[in-house]
C-alpha cells in the first residue's frame, strides 16, 4: 500500500511540477517573444524529412506594426467574442458541438442510402466524411500550437483547457493576439502575418486592405488547402462576409 501511495504522490509531484514548467513558460512570454512554437518544430521536422529542404518564412512584427484589419479579420472569422471571454466560449463549443453532430448524422444517413442500393461493392466508400467544426478560441489555438502534439486524447485537450486559463491569466489580449498573429500558420513553411502578406500579397503586414486582411483570416483553418486554391470561390465569397463584419469588430 505505501508503494501505491509513493506512486501516486511522485505522479502527482511531476503533474504539478509540469504545470509550473508551463507557468514559467508563459509569465516569460509577456516580456520575451517566442522563438517557435511546438507545432512549428513539428512542421519544420515533417518538411525536412518528408521534402528534403526547409523553408521557411517567418518574420516578428510588433503589435503597433500589424495591420488593424488584420486584427480585426482574424477576430471576426475565429474568435468574435475574443474581447470578452476568458479563454473559452462556450456558445461557440455549443454550437460546433450540434453542428457536428448534425453533420454526422447527415452522413450516416448518406451511406445507409449508398448501401442500401444495388450499387456496385464499394459505393458506400463514396459517401464523403462529416466536414468537422472546431470552436476553439484564439487563445485556445495559441494554447495548442504553442505547447502541445496534434494527438487528439482527453488528458491532451485537458492540458489544452489549462494551458488556455494560463495564457488568459498572465498574458494580456493584446500580447496573447500578437503572438498568435506571429506563429500562426498560413501555408506550408508559411508563419505569421508578416511572411503571409509578403508571400500571398507582396507587401508588409502593416498595409493590407480589408479584404486581403479578410482572405488570410478565412485562410487559417485550412492554410495548406487554400494556398493550393487561390481561386477558390468559397475563399472570396468568405473573405466578402468577414470584410463586411469587419467594422464593428474591437480589438485589444
């Protein structure tokens, strides 16, 4: 029994000391930038195993120096109510949550009429997946990207929710916007605002429009995919809606 306990305790002594890892982590971001981000390192081992080569774009701009249509974009298409919440909205999981659901239901329904026909042996393979709605924050994101693996397990998504109340409590919104608006990821070996408004725009970050600002932001889900898709119609039909929205969006 006493070595079950010793167990337990050094179990938890370890927990508690990986949190404290994490706090000394974060307090340090409020007055030193990041120099990568765990899914940066993911990305930069993948590409130079899988291709060969790196490269790479990415390049800090302050917080003053980034566009405010950017700021604004971003908001609007992930996060509208950034300025409010703690971390977490739980209006945005709620709906993504149904939205999922429903999406799922649409497409067990979908193969069971695929099956059910006298189609030739594999017709039901035919039937597309479930398109899956995150409702993850800005801070949430930047939780993620910062810290932790793309696995997707209960105790990783609850370091996720930890991580998250940490970066609300040290970090101000401007600072937790500004990194994130410096790591993210906007295309393959493409990170930041700076490198995606060279890259995408040939200009600075500080002077994207409206609607260039609008196309990065609807970009951020899928940055791969649509680099690959300029033309994409849904991209420009989006990047209109977010643009419109726009104006009465506030930033930190």
């Amino acid at each position: 029994m006493k070595a079950v306990l010793r167990w337990i305790l050094l179990v938890l002594l370890a927990a508690v000391a990986v949190q404290l890892y994490f706090v000394g982590r974060i307090a340090l971001m409020a007055v030193v930038d990041p120099q990568s981000t765990a899914f940066q390192r993911s990305e930069a081992y993948r590409l130079a195993t899988e291709k060969g080569e790196l490269k790479w774009r990415q390049q800090w701009v302050p917080y003053a120096e980034l566009s405010a249509n950017l700021k604004r974009a971003v908001i609007a298409s992930e996060d509208a109510t950034f300025i409010e919440h703690e971390g977490v909205d739980l209006e945005a999981l709620e709906k993504a949550w149904e939205k999922n659901t429903q999406a799922e239901q649409r497409a067990e329904k979908s193969a069971g009429k695929l099956s059910s026909r006298a189609a030739p042996a594999g017709a039901a393979k035919a039937a597309k997946p479930p398109k899956i709605v995150g409702g993850s924050t800005i801070t949430q994101q930047l939780a993620k990207n910062l810290f932790l693996s793309g696995e997707r397990t209960l105790m990783r998504k609850g370091q996720e929710l930890v991580l998250t109340l940490l970066l609300e409590a040290l970090l101000s919104k401007q600072r937790i916007l500004e990194i994130y608006l410096n790591n993210v990821e906007w295309g393959e070996g493409v990170f930041g605002a700076e490198a995606a408004a060279q890259h995408y725009f040939r200009k600075p970050a500080a002077k994207l429009s409206a609607y260039e600002a609008a196309r990065l932001a609807v970009m951020l889900p899928r940055p791969k995919y649509f680099e690959t898709r300029p033309g994409s119609g849904y991209l420009a039909s989006r990047a209109s809606t977010i643009a419109a929205r726009m104006g009465g969006v506030e930033v930190p």
